[in-house]
C-alpha cells in the first residue's frame, strides 16, 4: 500500500478504515436469497402487443382573446380535438411509447419513447408553446420583410414634436397582434451499460418566433412598436451517472447556445423632437453557456446522508456590436473593438448533509458557494457615445462589470421531544460579495425554531417563527449622481420577522385536508429613503372529501396581502414623496368528480374565482390615490364522459372562462393619447370566452390479459 | 509531502490534502462494492415470503386499480431488476414479505408494507422501499430534500400502481403538488404567471422535488441559471449589464405569479423607484395626476413607464445603451 500511495500517511489509512466501518451497508433480503423457484407469476396480466387510445373531436372557442388563448392556444372559432397516447411491448423487454396532446392546436406536445427496459432509453419530443399578449393593439409601423428588424412608418408620415400632429396617424394605423410562438424538438438517449453505469445525452432546441412590445424612448418622447423576435436556442447535455451500493455520481457537460437572428432593431422616429429621424437598439446577443456539473451523494453508517454538488461553467458572447448611432452624422469614431468578447465564469460548490444518528435526533445542514466573476476585458468608448441617436455625450466611458461571491450556511436540529412531536431550531447565515456596487457586503444571519406534530399517519403540522437581520452598514459608495440618503432595497439593513405554517390532515378516511400559511415583515429601518418597509400574510388551504368509490368533492381558498412603503426625494430643495402600496388577492375553488358511475359515466365540474386588488396611494405634499388596478378572474368547467362499450366513450364539455380588470397603466390609452408616447393601444385585460366541445375516444387493444411464464 | 500539484490558477492541492482524499476515496469505493449477502442466522429468523409470489397476492388482490400497476415500468418482466423482473421479489419486493400475509386472517392478519398516508406504515419505511431502488438517481438528493423532512412518502405523490403516474406528466403534475402546496394553486390563477394553469410547465421544471443542493430545491445551480434554461436571451453579458439582473431575478420578478405585469414584485415606476433616486425624472413623485384622465398624462406612468424609454431593463448591448435605451 505504501508503494501505491506513498503520500499517505498512517493516520489517513486509520481514516480510510473509519470511513469504510461507518459506511457499512445495511444488510436486507435480495431477490437472490428468496426461494422463488414456485413463482411463476401465471396471473400476471402482463402487457404484451400493443395498445393506442384516440381522441378525436371539434371544439368552438367562443370568441378571440389574447389572455386566453395565452398559452392554451385556444383562439377564436372552431378546433380540432386530437389525442393520442399508446405503447407496444414485447416479451423480451422492448417497447414504443408515444403520446400527443392539443395536436389540433398551436399548444400542442408530443413524445415517442423507444427503448428496452433496464437498458436503452431513446426519446423524441415536441413541444410548441403559444405566447399571446395582445390582440387589441394598433400600429403605424411595418416590419420589413426582407431584413426581419426595421420598423418602418408609412410614406407620406408626418412628423411632429406630438403624436396630435402626427397628422397621418390615424389613416395608417393597423391592427397588429403581440406574441410569439415557441417549438421545441428534443432528443433524449440514456444506456444503462451495467447495474451500475450508465450513459445520457440530451439535445434540444428552441426556435421562438413572433413578436413583442418593443419600446425606445427619445429624450422627450417615447414610442411603444411590434418589436420582431426571431431566436433559436440549442441545448446539449451529455455524461454518465454511477450508482453503488450507497453512493451514486453523475458527471454532466451541459451547453446552451442562444443564437438570435435579429441583431438589433430600428425604426423611424415619428416624432421630430431632436431632428433623429431614425433610432436604432441592440438586441439580446447571442451567447453561450458551458457547465461542468458532478453531483454526488452518499449513504453513511448512523442514518447520515451527503450530497454535493459542483458547478464549474463558463458564459461568453462575441455578438457584433452596432455602431454607436444610426445618425451618421453624430457618429464619435470607430468602435474600440468589434464585439464585447463577454466572458464570465460561474461556479456552485454545494454539500448537505442530514443525519439521524439516534431515533429522535436529525440535523440537517448546507453549505453553498456562488461565484459569479465577469471576467470580460473592459472596453472604454473613449470618444464618448450617442444618447437616444440623437447626442453625442464626449465623455469617455466604461461600462461596469458585476461580480459576486455568495457563501451560505445552514444548520438545523430537532429533537422529538415525545412520540410525534419534534422541535427544531436552525440557524442560517449568508454573505454577498459584489463588485461596483453601492454596497460591496451584506451579510444575513436568520434563526428560527418551530414545532412539527405527527401524531399519527395522515397529520401533520409544522410551525416555524424566526428572525433574519441582514446588514450592510460596512461600506457604503453609491453613485456620486445617486441621493445619499438613497438604499437600494438589495443591498440595505433589513429586519424580518417571519412564520410558517403547514398543516397536512386526514381527520377521517374520506377526508383529506391541507393548510398553507405564511406572516412576513420587513422594517429596512436604516434607510433614511427607499424601501421602508413591507409585509406579506398569506393562507391558503384545500379539503377534498371522498364520500364513496370513484366520488371526490373538493373546495380550495386563499387569502393574501401584501403592503409596502417607500420614500423618495425630488426637487429643489428636496422634498420627501412617500407613495404606500397594498396589493390583496383571493381565491376560491369548489369542484367535484365523479367517474364511474354506474359504470358508464364519468362527470367533473371545476369552479375557480380569483380576485385581486392594487392600491397605491401617494404623499407628495398632499395626498394622492391612485385608481385600484383589478381583476376578477371566473372559470367554470364541466365535462361528462360516457362509456358506450369497452372501448369507445364519448365525452361533452363546456367551459366557460371571464376576466375583468382594470389598470390604470392601460385604461384608456390609444395610440395618441398622450402628447409624448405614441402608444400601442392595448386595453386592459377583459374577456369572456365559451368553450363547447364533443369528442370521441376509442382504445385500441385493450388491456391485455396474457399470463406471464 | 510538500509538492504541489497544480491546477490551473485556481485549484491547489497540496500532497498532505491529497493523501486524506485519496483515504477518504478508499473509504467510499467501499461503499461501492458489492453487498455481502445476509447472514445464516439473519435469515434463519427472515421473515418469511410466501410461496407463490405475486400468483398468492393475485388471490385476493385482483382489483382493477391495483392489476393496472402491469401497464408500469414496475412490472416488466424483460426488465431484471424491476420487481417483477425475472426472479425478483414481485409484489413483494415493494410491500416486503408476505408469507404470513398470505396464512393468516382476520383480524390477526399480519401486515404487510403499505403505501400512502393513511396506510398505517411509517412513512420512512415506505419510503425505505423505494429509495432501495431509487435512491441512485444521481439527480436526487432526498435525505437533505424538505420533503424528508417534512415526513412526505414517495406514495404521497406517485402512485406506483396506476398506469399513469399523473406526478410525472407535465400537465397533471401540479395537480398532485397543489395537494399540498395550497398557496402556489392560489398563485398559479394569478393574472401574470408561468402556465402551470394552463398545463405547460409543471413544478418540475424548476424545482426538484427530490431534493436538491440549492435553496428552495431548483434544478439548476442558481436562481439566474433556472430561468436562463428557459430564457437564454436574458444571460449576458451585455455590455451594459443592469446589476439586479446580474445578481437575481427574483429580486424583481416573482416567479410564483404576481398581479403586476411581468410578474413584477411591484407596479412600475415605484418598483424602479426602490432602487433609483437620481435627481430628475428618477426621483419625481409619479401620481394619478399622471394617469388618462389625469392632468397631465405621462409617459413615466402609463404603458411601460420607465421602460418605455428604458427599454433594455436586463441589459443593453448597445455601445449607446448606457441608460438602456437602445
């Protein structure tokens, strides 16, 4: 041994021993020690062959509206209803898996699996993903099509210093939809090589498509436009995992490139303030992500688990840079280099470790390090740039880099204190280092006990109440231009005080219950201005009742409020602002479900309602409230499926969905309603949607009853 | 002993330090060897399976919500290390030995293991039979999960016998999660939150529910690298780089659903104006005078507020877009 590991001394073997003994595995009956000779398994109803199940159908959506097609890529009018999901077996352990879900919609998924169970494991995935913001919405630009990222205005526009003189705005204002549509396709392979090892490798990519509310701001005035998005993002992941007796590994190369296809956007300037006729922004470059990530974990001797994880990765983009202005006239030179040359290295380093080494003792702990360090070489504009494309500021500048190096702690005991009542106390601690920030180190420290009740199996009640101080009173160096008796929220003394509560309950056979509920306050009581303080109480809670077979009547509810209070300076001489903010929402949900009702019917019936309110009101000399932004959110489904035989059911269903709000960001806003914004004209959310549906599923093959060997 | 090996400019390892890794390797490759098999006298007492495997359990078991755990993976037989692989344990390689199960009635019918919360068997040892198999998952880290602490069973959430496990499909996932987690189900209705009402992400594309290194249990390494798996167009480095972003998006963005656009924390301009105090518009004291209808309109109030002219609030990579208007 001493020629193999000369750097080993004696006490290190003493601690391989140690470490060998302790993790000693806990010795239980394997299949090889049973006598199962007699197990022939003759009424097992394995699978084998193959069996598909197809709905089809029509559904009609009442009407368009951008909130809810949003994701459910429900628009307006008439839909095909299409599903299907099936596998085929075979005896020796090969099988195809596949499913397709809303195929007759734009939200559509799909998956087909084949592999041999145990061993090899390929995937194919789609996923398309509808993104729908507007459809009220109206505007004068045109995208062109042959670049894909200039905004045009129509020939013959009139500029003007107001969008009251933008004498043509309202003859070429055309209705334009906001959103996007995202697909992705994915290919998943895992090899299991032996009982311990194994191989994965995963590739997806992501092409997003559509558009956005695009805004530029000119000094003065500011323009809301369709702003084109045209992005694909490839991501690969690949490596090996190994599993023993009580430890396992995984080691995990994992690559995201993010390849956008718009490189910057411009458009014409309709107002005249400046004399820009044009603008131009810079889009999200492309980048690229790489990560090294092993994780581990390992069983010890005295109930003790570790786990660990590293992260090494590395973030870089070398997308051109535009030129400093699309007003050649103002152009300050040339560029200091042709693209920032982005490079960042981002690490995680994390082990946790939770150990029961007596009955009634656990502790858990944590202990975690972030580093995020850019290291992108500095590029200074030394002739200066160009404000908004219409000034050339001649200060030299250098953009700043920002890097921190976060180090968590955590540490918790308990104790059961007699049967099913254990306390616990933990404590946390967390310091952020950043770099070119106002504050270069806060440091928090939170410590909390509570109580967790299991009395018996189906209860089970945890309340914590802690404390957590957060200080960053070392050093202080805002911004020369920033008000010194500012805080920023992240980076200032903050005092909170906290409570849980969860409550999980079965108090009879029939009846399930669970309780939710959390108390938080913030005072930031050094900050003369900024975040002053702030409170967030929630509770929500479900009870689902089982009276009989196939029969579950649930009802949900929550209840939540959330206040705050800044304070600003303005003017000459200051003057305080205070503005106070109480956002409040609720929620109720009753449903049921019945399947199998007389062996042919099955009926579900959904209600959901959700409420919320925002009101701010305002001190600025004299007080001030804002209008309440609302909304009232109703949804009601209903289905009923009936059984006509052993294969084929019919299913009916009805929704009915309603949104009412109110914002006063939006209320009333057209395009030219505001001297200075030539706005987009989006309307409040408010909608209110039928959805009629009758399908058709019919199972092919059946459950199989093929006796096993 | 006092060589130093280097890696890269980061990374020392001294001899000393690598001699106790290498002892605490040796330890842990242990761990990896093969189980010894179970004592003569352990077995001698062992309590006994029955004699036919899943056919005596078949008996009486044979109700439909129970036979259909043969359209899962746990049943395979071409699979040798499922429970019914050939020569596994069957039904009792989860539920443990059922000999006397199987001689015994009435009420002195002895029990098996069983799943769920109103089975009667602790939970850790429901979950003991799981994690026999499972616990090698590499992605999981369950014993320091909030789940193990909080004394959840596997079968709180799978249900192992059901030929669709609704925990693992995207779009019923969060029906199984909101059982619990009443306030997210409340928070999924909120009018700005990610589609898990509409069933395109489930719980598990951001979290693990099996226990992870980070805080709150995400999958990926940070906060930032959560939401960049989904938006990479928000990742960086920009040349201007907007430092809360840098750092956190949460401090911002409430990723659970909020009741303001964008899933912000607070309505625009006052959550800019937490953070920016600059003389100038910055600082003003924005009012519904500023609102339609108001006296006097404003760009810094209505649409987007600041973004209507700082459009780039994640950071610009224009060489102008220092105050991320372009």
């Amino acid at each position: 041994m001493n020629g193999q590991f000369s750097g080993i001394r004696s006490r290190n073997v003493l601690l391989a021993a140690a470490v060998a003994a302790i993790l000693s595995p806990i010795q239980v009956a394997t299949a090889a020690e049973v006598d199962t000779s007699e197990w022939k398994c003759t009424q097992c109803p394995f699978q084998e062959g193959g069996e598909a199940s197809v709905r089809l159908g029509y559904g009609d959506v009442s009407e368009d509206a951008a909130k809810f097609a949003d994701y459910t890529g429900l628009d307006g009018g008439g839909y095909l209803i299409a599903d299907i999901d099936g596998q085929t077996r075979t005896e020796s352990g090969w099988y195809l898996a596949y499913e397709g879900r809303k195929l007759g919609l734009d939200s559509r998924d799909g998956v087909m699996t084949i592999g041999k169970e145990g061993v090899f494991k390929a995937s194919l995935s789609y996923d398309a993903i509808t993104k729908r913001t507007y459809d009220d919405t109206m505007s004068p630009f045109t995208l062109s099509q042959a670049t894909g990222n200039q905004l045009s205005l129509p020939t013959g526009w009139v500029r003007a210093s107001t969008t009251a003189g933008m004498t043509q705005l309202a003859s070429t204002l055309k209705p334009v939809d906001i959103g996007h549509d995202r697909e992705k396709a994915g290919l998943s392979l895992d090899w299991r090589l032996s009982k311990s090892f194994g191989l994965f490798a995963n590739f997806s990519r992501e092409d997003k498509e559509g558009n956005r509310v695009g805004t530029a701001g000119n000094f003065t005035t500011a323009l809301q436009m369709p702003e084109p998005i045209d992005s694909a993002t490839n991501t690969y992941e690949f490596g090996f995992n190994w599993t023993g007796q009580a430890a396992h590994a995984r080691l995990a190369y994992y690559v995201q490139k993010y390849d956008n296809q718009v490189n910057g956007v411009s458009w014409d300037n309709p107002f005249t303030t400046f004399s820009a006729t044009s603008g131009r922004m810079a889009t999200s470059p492309d980048n690229e992500s790489k990560q090294l990530i092993l994780s581990a974990g390992v069983r010890l001797a005295l109930d003790t688990s570790l786990g660990f994880k590293a992260v090494m990765g590395s973030v870089s983009q070398d997308a051109a840079l535009l030129p400093y202005t699309i007003t050649a006239s103002l152009s300050p030179g040339a560029l200091p280099r042709a693209s920032l040359n982005g490079d960042i290295s981002v690490n995680h380093y994390a082990l946790t470790m939770s150990s029961r080494p007596f009955d009634k003792i656990r502790v858990r702990g944590a202990m975690r390090f972030d580093d995020r360090n850019d290291d992108t070489p500095a590029i200074t504009f030394a002739n200066g740039y160009v404000e908004s494309d219409m000034g050339r500021m001649l200060a030299s500048v250098t953009p700043q880099r920002y890097s921190y190096k976060r180090r968590q702690g955590e540490l918790e005991g308990e104790y059961e204190v007699l049967d099913g009542i254990k306390l616990f106390v933990g404590m946390r601690g967390e310091d952020l280092k950043r770099s070119n920030q106002d504050v270069d180190k806060t440091t928090e420290g939170t410590g909390y006990s509570g109580l967790r009740i299991l009395p018996a199996a189906g209860v089970s009640l945890t309340m914590r109440i802690g404390e957590t101080h957060r200080d960053a009173a070392d050093a202080r160096t805002p911004e020369s231009w920033e008000n010194a008796n500012f805080w920023k929220y992240n980076q200032a003394n903050r005092d909170r005080d906290f409570l849980d509560i969860k409550l999980a309950w079965t108090p009879a056979e029939s009846v399930t219950l669970s309780l939710d509920g959390s108390a938080a306050n913030d005072a930031y009581t050094l900050s003369p201005y900024g975040l002053k303080e702030g409170s967030d109480r929630r509770v929500a809670a479900n009870v689902a009742w089982m009276p009989k077979e196939g029969l579950t009547v649930y009802a949900d509810g929550g209840y939540q409020i959330m206040q705050a209070t800044q304070t600003n300076q303005t003017g000459t001489p200051l003057s305080t602002w205070t503005a106070e903010h109480e956002d409040v929402y609720k929620t109720l949900g009753l449903g049921a479900k019945w399947t199998n009702i007389g062996d042919k019917w099955d009926v579900s019936i959904d209600y959901a309602r959700a409420e919320s309110t925002g009101e701010i009101d305002t001190v600025a000399g004299t007080a001030s409230s804002f209008p309440d932004n609302t909304t009232d959110f109703r949804s009601l489904r209903i289905g009923v499926a009936y059984r006509v035989n052993e294969a084929l059911r019919v299913g009916v269903g009805y929704r009915q969905e309603k949104l009412e709000s109110a914002d006063w960001a939006l209320q009333g806003l057209q395009p030219a309603t505001v001297a200075t914004l030539l706005a987009l004209g989006a309307d409040p959310y408010n909608y209110n949607v039928d959805v009629i549906s009758l399908s058709f599923r019919y199972d092919f093959g059946g459950p199989k009853s093929q006796k096993g060997e | 002993m006092t060589n130093t090996i280097h890696f890269g400019r980061r990374l020392r390892l001294s001899g000393r330090a690598l001699g106790t890794a290498l002892a605490v390797a040796a330890g842990l490759v242990l761990i990896g060897a093969p189980r010894v098999s179970v004592a003569a006298d352990d077995q001698a007492t062992a309590p006994a399976y029955s004699k036919k495997g899943a056919d005596t359990c078949l008996k009486c078991h044979d109700d439909a919500n129970l036979v259909s755990i043969f359209k899962t993976k746990h049943a395979q037989p071409g699979n040798p290390d499922a429970p019914f692989g050939h020569g596994q344990l069957q039904c009792e390689a989860c539920h443990g030995p059922g000999g006397l199960h199987a001689t015994t009635k009435g009420k002195d019918r002895a029990p098996v293991i069983n799943f769920g919360g109103k089975s009667g068997t602790p939970v850790a040892v429901q979950n003991k039979q799981c994690l026999g198999c499972h616990e090698g998952d590499t992605k999981h880290q369950w014993a320091a999960s909030a789940h193990d602490a909080a004394n959840v069973a596997c079968a709180d959430c799978h249900s192992s016998h059901a030929a669709v496990d609704k925990v693992r499909k995207v779009g019923s996932q969060q029906e199984i999660c909101f059982t619990c987690h009443a306030t997210q189900k409340a928070n999924a209705l909120k009018p700005y939150a990610h589609p898990l009402r509409q069933g395109e992400m489930a719980c598990s594309s951001c979290h693990e529910p099996h226990g992870s290194t980070t805080k709150a249990a995400l999958k990926a390494a940070t906060i930032n690298e959560t939401c960049y798996s989904c938006h990479p167009d928000q990742r960086g480095p920009f040349v201007w780089e907007h430092a809360p972003a840098t750092e956190n998006c949460a401090l911002c963005h409430d990723s659970h659903g909020s009741i303001h656009p964008a899933m912000l924390k607070q309505r625009g301009p006052f959550q800019c104006q937490q953070c920016h105090s600059v003389q100038g518009h910055p600082s003003v004291a924005y009012g519904p005078s500023g609102i339609v209808g108001g006296a006097a309109p404003s760009t810094a109030v209505l649409a987007g507020n600041c973004t209507n002219c700082h459009t780039q609030v994640h950071g610009s990579n224009h060489p102008s877009g220092r105050s991320l208007t372009r």
